[in-house]
C-alpha cells in the first residue's frame, strides 16, 4: 500500500505539470489537463513468478511467451521481475496518443527502482516520467 504523502506528493507534481505559467502577469490560457497514472509496481506492472517453471507447458510455448516479456535487473534482495511488452506498449499510447504521464508509486527500495528504471522503455522510449519509492509499509 502506497502511503498519503507519496501519493500527495506525485498528485503535486500532476498539478504542477498542468499548470501554465506567464511571467508577464498577464492572463494566460486556461491550464490543459493532461490524464496522469500512478500505478503501483510489484505485482501490477511487474510480477516475479517465473512463467518458463510452469510444470505442463512445452519449451516452444515457453520460449514464445518469454519474447513477450522483458526481463528486469535483478533487485538487492535476488528477485527477478518480469514486465510484459504489451504493458509498456500501452504506457506508450497513453503518453504519446493521450499526452499521459506515468508514475510509479512503489514499497520498493530506491536502488531497486533506480536499477530497473531504465527497463521501461517502448521502442526506445521511456515510458516512466517519475516514481516514488519505498512509499510501502514493511
């Protein structure tokens, strides 16, 4: 569970996103709204069981969903995550076709956020602007 103020604090950054600024002091257009999610990681953008150590599955069908995954650094504490393409492929429409931004909100250790961070791209780009780690109750 994420905690209130990391929450508030990542709704502040959405705000402020929004918001236009004129240094003139004189009226600006209305703020654009631009649609914002925060997602929690572990066991909604990633998960850990590993889909190849499934007991009746045949190596090819395994082989095949492996290429649909991207398989992220290992954290300090040995776990290995496992991201879908399809997943990143969906944060990428939502921030190039709707104009979204994507953040995550996450118990996880700052390192382990830092070291996998750069996993989440989409044909080349990140799909991530920001995150808020070890907002979790351990």
């Amino acid at each position: 569970h994420s905690s209130p103020l990391a929450l508030l604090l990542l709704l502040m950054i959405g705000a402020l996103d929004m918001a236009s600024s004129n240094a003139s002091g004189t009226p600006s257009a209305p703020p654009t709204r631009r649609p914002v999610i925060f997602s929690d990681v572990d066991g909604t953008l990633v998960h850990y069981e590993n889909p190849t150590s499934k007991p009746n599955s045949n190596l090819e069908a395994r082989e095949e969903f492996m290429r649909r995954l991207v398989t992220l650094p290992v954290s300090n504490t040995g776990r290995v995550g496992y991201v879908s393409l399809k997943t990143l492929e969906l944060l990428s429409i939502f921030r190039e076709e709707c104009g979204g931004s994507c953040y995550l909100v996450s118990g996880a250790r700052t390192s382990t956020l830092v070291q996998r961070a750069p996993s989440f791209k989409h044909k080349g780009k990140h799909v991530i602007d920001g995150y808020s780690p070890e907002s979790g109750g351990r």
